[in-house]
C-alpha cells in the first residue's frame, strides 16, 4: 500500500515507461548513424560528379589525341602517296622496306659533290678540227687533257653507280645517270624521313591516347562498360548511380525526420514530467518511478502467484486424499515436459520466417513501417479495393492508377494460386522472371500449402532440379513454417535457370512424394511484364518487354521503343522496349525470315503483307518496295477444309502471269499453324524484279458470293543509296544542296525529275534541296527477259516534326518555323511528335529550349519521340527573349533546330520615304509575331519633337500628309502596340528599345547642301575590328567643298578644314591643324567618314588613354610617346553635322 500511494499517476509517465529505458540514447545513436549514412552517401554524390567532370576532361583529351592520330595518318598518307608518284619515274617497283633502307643510308652530300662533278665534265666538248687551225701547238695538251677528263668522269660514274647499285632503278636512268634523277631521289629521301617523323609521333600520340584510356577505365571501373566510353554513356550510368543515392538518401532523411520527431516527443514528455524543471530533472523522476513500479510489479506478482498456490494446495487437501494428490503432480511434471518440448519445437518454427515485409523493396518497408496512420489507411484501401476487384466491382477508394495496377495484378493472378480443394491445401505453378540490372533468368518457386505430417516428424521439402535427360542437377531444401492449423507453407524461392542447360524439369519432393512437377526449355524469345515472363497473350498489354535471340526478328518493327545488347549467360540475345497499343498482330520471325510465331488480338484477322525486306529508303508512291526478298501473305481461316475456296493470282509489270492456283493446291507450300495461313511469296519471285499485284480471291461454300483482296509492291535488285548526310534537320530558308549517290545494278538506271545531275551511270550523282522529303524519278530495268520502268521514290532522312493542340495543327512539318506563343499556350495542351525515328540512329533524344536553358525527355511511343510542350510554359513566358529556340538534342550530343516560339511582337526591315514636294511621308515595314493594333511615332531625335503619331491595325504600310515640311536629318521611328490601360502622352524612346529604329531623312543632296553651309563634328572612332571609341576633344570641319583633286572619275569626294577645340578648356582658342585641308567620303545614311586623311595622305591615330586623335608621327621625347601602348589606327569616323558649335553657325 505504501508503494501503491507513492506512485505517480501522470499520463506522460505511463507512456515513456512503456518504452525501453535507455529509448533516448537509442534514437540518439540511430540520428548519429543515420547522420553518419547520409555525410557518406553526400560523398559520394560529390564523388561521382567529381568522377563526372575528370572523365569528361580524358574524354576530351583522349578525342582530341584521336583527333591528331586522324591528321598525321592523313598526313602520313599523303606523303606516302608523294613517295609512290615520285618513285615511279625512277624505279622499276614500288618501294619496299629494304629500298627503303637503302636510300636512308645513303650519302647525299658525297653522291651530290661526285654528281655535280660528273655534270660537269659531261658538259666538257672539245672542236679538235677547230683548235687545230688556230692552236696549231697545243692541240696535242688540249687533247691529252680531254681523255685525262673523260676518265676521270668514267671513273666518278663507276663510283655513282656503285652508291645506287643496290637500288631498282631504271635502266636508262642507272647507265646514263640524268641530273633529275639526283632530285626526285633526294625528294623521296626527305618524304621518307618526314614520314618516320610522322610516325613516331603517332606512336607516342597512341601511347598518350592510350595512357588516356587506361585512366578513364580507372576512374570508371565501378561501373563495368561493356561497350566503348563516351560522354553519354558516362552522363547515364553515373545518373543512375546518383540516383539510386539520391534515393537512399532521401529515404534516410525520412527516416532522420521520424528519429527527430521521436526525440522531440520523448523530451517534451520527460519536460512535462518535470514541472517545465528540464529533462535532466524527467529524467530522475522517471528513474525513480521506474524503479518503483518495478518493484510494485514484483511484489504484486510474487502475491498473486502465493494466492494462486494457496487456494489451489486448499482445494486439493480439502477434496483429495494423499495418494491422488501425489499421482496429479506426477501428471503435471509430465504435462510441463511435454509443454517445454513444444515449445522449442514452435521456437524453430518461428525462426525459420524471414524478416517482416521481406520481399518489398526498402522505399516501401520504410513508408509502411514508419508512415504510421496513412500507411494503414493505404493498405486497409488496397484490401478494400482488392475484395471489389475480386467481386468485379468498380473500385472507387484509391487513385485510378493504384486501382488500375491492383485490378491487373488480380487479372494475371495465376488459377495455380487457387486451392485445390477445401481444405486449404494448394500448389502453385513456378514461373520465369527476368531480372534486366542482373541480366539473369529466374526460376520463382512460388509457396506452397501442404498439411502438416501426422507423425509430426519434420522433413524440409526437397527443391529437385533435373536436365532433359533426368540427371540431377542440383537439390535445394525449403524451409518450411506454420501457415495455419494443420497447415504448413514452404518458402517463396528464386532460382537462376541453369547455364548450358536447353530444358529442365523441377519437381518438389516431400515426405517422399512430388507434390508439384513442371518443365521449362530455354526460348528463343520471351515476353516481359514488369521482369514476369508471359504466358498469356502479350498482345493483352499496352507496353512490354522481349527478349529475343540476335538473329530473330520482330514484326513490325516500328513498335519497338529501346534495345539493348545483353551479356554474359544472355549474349546471343537483346532486350526490346515495345509499345504495342492497338496493335492487332505481331511476328517473330528466324534469320530466314520464316515466321515461328505469330499473335493476334482477334481470331480473325484481315489478310495482310507481313515481313519481307522492306527498304526504308524508297517508296513508290503508296506502294512498299522489296529488295530482293518478297513478304509473306497472311490471313486466318476458319477450317482446313475452307482453304479449297481460296485462290492466288499472281502478276507482274502489269502483264506477265506468274501463278493463278487454288491454294489446296499449294498445301504443301504453304504453312498452316492454328489457323493461320503463311503464304511465302518468295517461292514465286525468281528474281523477276518489277511492280508484283497479288489477288487473294475467296467464295463463299455456295459459291453465292465472291471476295477479292488486292496488294501491289515493289521487288527491286538491291543498291546501295548513301546520303552525304545521316540526318538532315529541318531546312532553314537559304540551305546549301544537299547530295545522295546511288550504285545501281548493271542494266539498272535512275531517272529523277528533281534534283540536278552530276553524273549519269550506274554510279549516279544527284544534288538536291534538302528541303524536300521525297526525290521523285523512275527506276528502269534494262535486264534481259526482265526490262520495265516504274515511278520509285528516294525517301530523304529528314527529321519531321508535328504539334498537336486544340487551336494548332502542324503536321509533316520540315522546315524551320516561327510560332506565335498564344497560338501553342492559351490553351491545357500542347504535344510535340518527332516522327520516324526508325530511318535514324537515336531512340531517345532531350527537347531543349534556348541551347539547354532547360530541357524535356522524351517518350518513345511506336516510331515517334513525344514531348509535352506545356512543360516549357512558365520558362518561354517569364523570358526577355523575343524568340525561343526549340531544338533536339540526340544522345550523341548533335542539335538539330526545329522551331522557334515569338512572345514579342516584332518589326524588321523599316523602310521610310519622304516627298518633299508633295510634303508626304511613306513608311513600309515586316512584322514579326501579332498586334493588337500599334502607334506609329516619328521623332526628331535632335529636338525629340514628335513628329507625327498614327494609329495603325492591321497593315504595313502607311502614308502620311504632313502639317510642315521636315529637313534632312537623322529621326527615330517608334512601333508602338496600343495599350488600352495606358492612353497617356507618349515619351521619347530609350536608346536599344525594341521597335525602335533610327533612320536619316532626306535626299542626299540636301545633307551635302547642309553639311557644306553647316560643317561636321566627328562626335567617336571605330577601329578596324569594329569597337568604338570617344573623344575628348571637338573635331570640327568647316569650310567643307568637293574635292580639288579626283582620284577617280565621278568620284564623290570632299575637303575641308580641320579644327580642334578642347572641352574642358573652352577659353582655348581653337587650334587649327597644320595639314590642311583634310579630305574624306561621307556617307550621309549613317554618318560616317572614311579614307579620313590629310594634305599629306596621311591617317590619323588615336590615343584610348588621352581620346585624342594624333597627326603627325609623337617623338620618343614626347610626353605622350609613353602613351604609344594605347595607339590604334582610326578607320571609321562618325559624325553629327546639327553638332556645330555657335561660332560656326
């Protein structure tokens, strides 16, 4: 009673008492390790962009190694090519390595000297006759000395040879040694030793190229390449390893969110407790009441348990004697050793569960461990909806998304999952699974229910898997666990399909009896739905996954979104991405083009060409063209029997018969396969190439009604096509041509009716507009037995684009287009297509705006890349920009325009006229983008006066009768849109305002009359790369005349006088220059002056440091030659003739 009286009875006690006692030092560890995994994880974020920017960096070094490996091999080749043309003038065969090294060993400065000596005495002649009349005495020492010379050029010959004996020369040239052989030789020695050059820089260019590698797969080694390393793959995989870290830590936070709001609870209690005393104080107070009441517990149980003893031992001695009270506690021993054994037996039991929720993936452990109420709510939902998916009810508790998946899940729910009888007993069917980040085939043994053995002897299930001839391969035990009374349940298990193994058998053996046996063999294909192998129509899905061996085929391609090579155990297969929305059918065909198996939505299906090699590079107007190969025909029909009412008419280039037979004819020609009829069309072909029509004819039994079905195609010999480009982007106005070179078969012609010829052959050359998507012609045939001509059409690899919206309808679209931005965003939609993307060599591309300001990922769906322009929205508005710039950006980092999107309304190319006679002013004008409605405003931009100001809708161009006449100047013309919340006095527009154009006014007559009575005053100067520059000075010219001195005739030149006062001065008087006059062009529409030079023909200099202009040359004892730094040569002067000082007017 003591104790009871001193226990405290505050609710906060009771709860934290609920908890353990060290709970705060707990949660305070868990926030240190959670802390501790998320620093870790945060590193690791850092590190990988860290691994992202230094591979960057050896990608764009070890490219641009390759990059110079390219040049010196071109190079190289080259000088290889100069060797072989000039080798071939002296050599009798190509050079080899050995001629080679000969000509490298030899000495061209002793062959050079004993050449220039050979020339010379070979040039030595001697007129005996001559010499003999004139120099009768010394005739005999003059020819003494000529056969002194003519052995002496023997002799240097026979050494010359000597050096060249073991090079292949010509003949003549080694017998009569021409002087132009010594340089060509000499010119291949220099190209050979160039090209060694050459070589060892690209051995040491590949050892740095490689050396580049080597670091790049270190530092990416982590991530197993299995193909070449390129900024795409390294922006993928390490996006993906961020990724799964950004989750992690994201579920951390989470989870450090929880730890904290735990820590705060626990220390508001523990502050509670204490009178707002502080949580150290709650701490000893709930301490103390811990103690106490473990006490209280204690004593409460030890009396309870005493009581207990006591009415019992009461009960016994009053209604037992002695010996029955001696045989009920030998039978309770007993009882309590039965008990205990039990109970370890349910210990093991219960050990062999897995940890809670163990086959979720962490996410959503997390969420439904740690989300508390909505957790329950969410899954107490999903029950709910699950029982009105069961009793075909329409669920309405949660999202449309969840309940659509939960209702798939229940429709795929294998009829295995049902129990066999009533008892509860139940086997369920294994089945494949496919896991894509392993690359690994599953086996998933699903559990099973079995009854709990009679003799209650457990034996573990035994997993049995065999090969195709009953070997055993492989025993795996499963553990087993109480599922209810009477009741056991195995374990779910996932095995990897067996490596070499074509089929296998599992069967799972217990209490030496199979309870369950299936078979699986190896596929050629498998269909995936999220990583579960089909068995179920695939055609029932709207997306998804095949594997499918490399050299199988899928029909129709189109449908195909993504594909990936696999590795390892899976190499000779690839993994496929489809999108099969209303498709009605779908092939698989072998490399020989047969169909193995074919799906269908509906059991009957429309006759229809199926397979066949289809050329993606011609069409012939609405007709498929074949190279080679014809298609399949295929239909469905009801009975075998039904096929004798079928028959096939075939012809070619509208004439010639090839079969017209009834198909119980062909019955062993064709293949029939669950009522499906494959007509392999390729068995009438025989190289017969031409414009095939196939009529399928079917009657009905009573011959009451006849049904024809028509196709007509295309079967061409095979040639090659070769664009000079992969993808052409959308033309922009004013492209160069584009080319496209055929290599037709022997007899074979193109004859095209656009496009210009280059050259006319088999080998054909043609020029066109990129801007067309079809290169229209005629394909003729002049093979014997086998001539006709027919319309073919070149498909142009033109990337395509369409938007589709409530109030905008591109389609088709290949040019460069401008939008206005209300006609795409005063509406909830806005869908862009890039149309088919098989005829290029991307699967996924980025939509970006304004050269990646941001960008949009694409949806691949069947042969169209989708985006969702609403996306782009807030950016294009909130802009400054007049135009956005839509482009794709492909996976391998090329961008190609689309189309621009204009938020501003724009006025281009003003055009300003002024009668003076009639005192009328026409303006014209383009204008980009939508008004609604504008002011037409003339300033003067001396006074900024306005001039005139006009109200203007739809129209550009206007005429106006003004009051005054106007003088030759320079005016601002203002394009104004009409603001009906502002009608307020229009101010004079800022400098670089949109819409605002500067513009002179005027015959050019007038502004000479002017400039002539007024002068000029060069206000800056521009240099010869275009920057401008100020003056600090008045540079005025007066007195300004036509030139006394024409270089040219009809030469529009003047002169003046050239004078110069100082601003900051204004009492100087004006200094004249010494060299006038000064003499220029003016150019009266913008003000410019140029060849400003003076007396002398002299330019002028100016000083960016003192804004000065300089005349003559500044001598080194000049103050201002320390300047010379800052010296450049003015080429341009700009000038305002209305800038006059008051002296001047």
């Amino acid at each position: 009673n003591k104790l009871i009286k001193n226990r405290n009875n505050i609710t906060e006690i009771d709860q934290l008492l609920e908890l353990p006692s060290d709970f705060l030092e707990q949660k305070t560890n868990n926030l240190t390790a959670v802390e501790d995994e998320i620093s870790n994880y945060q590193n690791k974020i850092m590190e990988i962009e860290s691994i992202k920017k230094k591979s960057n960096e050896l990608l764009k070094l070890r490219k641009e190694e390759q990059r110079k490996i390219k040049n010196l091999k071109n190079k190289k080749e080259k000088i290889q090519a100069k060797i072989g043309e000039e080798s071939s003038g002296i050599f009798d065969q190509e050079l080899d390595l050995t001629v080679v090294k000969v000509i490298k060993n030899i000495n061209f400065d002793e062959l050079s000297i004993k050449l220039s000596n050979y020339k010379k005495y070979n040039n030595f002649k001697i007129d005996a006759e001559t010499l003999k009349g004139i120099f009768s005495k010394i005739i005999f020492w003059f020819k003494n000395q000529y056969f002194i010379l003519k052995g002496e050029k023997k002799k240097i010959k026979s050494d010359i040879q000597e050096i060249l004996k073991d090079l292949p020369l010509k003949n003549h040239i080694y017998n009569e040694l021409p002087s132009v052989f010594f340089t060509k030789l000499k010119s291949i020695n220099d190209l050979i030793l160039k090209k060694g050059n050459i070589e060892n820089k690209i051995n040491k260019s590949k050892e740095t190229n490689s050396t580049y590698q080597k670091k790049l797969e270190e530092k990416l080694s982590f991530l197993e390449p299995e193909t070449g390393i390129n900024y795409s793959f390294i922006e993928a995989e390490l996006a993906k390893k961020a990724k799964i870290i950004e989750e992690k830590i994201s579920a951390l936070i989470y989870r450090k969110r929880s730890v904290l709001e735990e820590i705060k609870n626990y220390k508001m209690k523990l502050n509670i407790i204490s009178g707002d005393k502080g949580i150290e104080i709650g701490k000893s107070i709930l301490e103390e009441e811990r103690k106490l009441r473990k006490k209280l517990n204690k004593l409460k149980k030890e009396l309870d348990y005493q009581e207990h003893k006591l009415n019992n031992l009461l009960d016994i001695v009053s209604s037992k004697n002695k010996n029955e009270i001696k045989n009920l506690l030998i039978h309770l021993k007993s009882d309590l050793k039965s008990k205990k054994k039990k109970l370890k037996t349910d210990q093991k039991k219960l050990e062999a569960y897995p940890e809670r929720l163990y086959s979720l993936i962490e996410p959503s452990r997390i969420f439904l461990f740690q989300a508390e109420d909505i957790a329950v709510d969410f899954v107490y939902k999903s029950l709910i909806t699950l029982e009105k998916v069961k009793d075909n009810k329409n669920p309405s508790v949660l999202a449309n998304r969840i309940s659509k998946k939960l209702k798939e899940w229940w429709n795929d729910f294998d009829k295995a999952n049902s129990p066999n009888d009533n008892d509860g007993i139940y086997n369920k069917n294994p089945y494949l699974e496919y896991i894509n980040e392993k690359n690994e085939l599953l086996i998933s043994v699903p559990e099973q229910i079995i009854k709990y053995p009679q003799s209650n002897k457990l034996k573990q299930p035994i997993l049995v898997i065999k090969d195709k001839n009953n070997e055993v391969i492989k025993k795996i035990k499963l553990d087993l666990r109480v599922h209810k009374k009477d009741l056991l349940k195995t374990e779910f298990k996932k095995i990897k399909f067996p490596q070499n193994q074509k089929m296998i058998s599992l069967e799972i053996i217990f209490k030496e009896e199979v309870i369950l046996e299936t078979e699986f063999e190896r596929e050629n294909f498998y269909f995936l739905q999220s990583n579960r192998v089909l068995s179920l129509n695939p055609l029932a899905y709207q997306k998804l996954g095949l594997i499918l061996k490399n050299n199988f085929k899928i029909e129709p391609q189109n449908i195909v979104m993504q594909k990936e090579d696999l590795s390892g155990n899976f190499s000779e297969y690839s993994y496929y991405q489809l999108y099969i929305n209303d498709l009605e059918i779908l092939n698989i065909l072998n490399e020989n083009g047969f169909v193995i198996e074919t799906f269908k939505k509906t059991n009957y299906i429309e006759p229809q060409l199926i397979a066949g090699k289809i050329s993606s590079n011609l069409k012939s107007k609405n007709k498929k063209v074949y190279l080679e190969k014809a298609p399949i025909l295929l239909f469905t029909i009801k009975e075998l029997t039904n096929l004798r009412l079928w028959q096939l008419r075939i012809s070619i280039n509208k004439g010639e018969k090839i079969v017209n037979i009834n198909l119980r004819k062909l019955e062993n020609q064709i293949k029939i396969k669950n009522k499906m009829v494959y007509i392999y069309l390729n068995n009438f072909f025989n190289y017969k190439y031409g414009l095939y029509e196939v009529r399928l004819r079917k009657r009905s039994s009573k011959h009451s009604m006849i049904k024809n079905i028509d196709f007509s195609f295309l079967i061409l010999p095979k040639f090659n096509i070769k664009y000079d480009k992969d993808v052409y982007p959308p033309v922009i106005n004013g492209e160069d041509y584009a080319e496209i070179k055929l290599k037709l078969p022997e007899n074979c012609y193109f004859d095209y009716e656009d496009g210009e010829v280059v050259s006319k052959n088999q080998l054909l050359k043609i020029q066109f507009n990129p801007g067309i998507k079809l290169l229209n012609g005629y394909f003729i045939s002049e093979i014997k037995n086998n001539e006709f001509k027919v319309s073919l059409s070149l498909i142009i690899p033109i990337i395509k684009w369409e938007i589709k919206s409530p109030q905008l309808n591109l389609t088709d679209q290949s040019r460069v287009k401008e939008i206005w931005h209300e006609d795409l965003y005063n509406q909830e939609e806005a869908q862009l297509a890039i149309n088919n993307i098989d005829r290029f060599d991307f699967d996924n591309a980025d939509l970006i705006l304004n050269n990646d300001q941001q960008k949009i990922r694409s949806k691949k769906l069947g042969n169209k890349l989708i985006f969702d322009l609403m996306r782009f929205a807030d950016d294009i508005k909130n802009s400054n920009n007049s135009v956005q710039e839509i482009s794709l950006k492909t996976g391998n980092d090329n961008v190609y325009d689309l189309f621009k999107i204009r938020t501003k309304w724009e006025i281009i190319n003003p055009s300003v006229k002024y009668r003076k006679e009639e005192n009328i002013v026409k303006i014209g004008w383009q204008q980009l983008g939508r008004d609604h409605g504008k002011n037409i405003i003339l300033w003067n931009k001396k006074s900024k006066e306005k001039i005139f100001s006009e109200e203007i809708n739809n129209n550009n161009k206007l005429i106006v009768n003004l009051k005054k006449k106007i003088l030759p100047n320079q005016y601002r013309l203002q394009f104004k849109e009409k603001d009906t919340w502002n009608s307020g006095e229009a101010k004079y527009p800022a400098d670089n305002t949109l819409n605002v154009f500067d513009l002179t006014i005027g015959d050019k007559k007038d502004f000479i009359a002017v400039i002539k009575d007024k002068g000029l005053v060069i206000t800056k100067v521009e240099d010869e790369n275009g920057d401008k520059f100020p003056l600090n000075y008045d540079y005025k010219i007066t007195e300004i005349r036509d030139a006394s001195k024409l270089e040219f005739e009809n030469e529009e030149r003047y002169e003046g006088n050239l004078i110069i006062c100082n601003k900051k001065e204004n009492n100087l008087q004006p200094e004249k220059l010494e060299y006038n006059p000064v003499s220029f062009y003016y150019k009266f529409e913008n003000s410019v002056l140029s060849l400003f030079v003076d007396r002398e023909k002299d330019g002028f200099t100016y000083c960016k440091k003192c804004q000065k202009l300089f005349w003559d040359t500044i001598d080194k004892n000049h103050f201002e030659y320390k300047h010379s730094k800052y010296h450049i040569l003015a080429v341009r002067y700009y000038v305002d003739y209305n800038k006059i000082s008051e002296e001047l007017k």
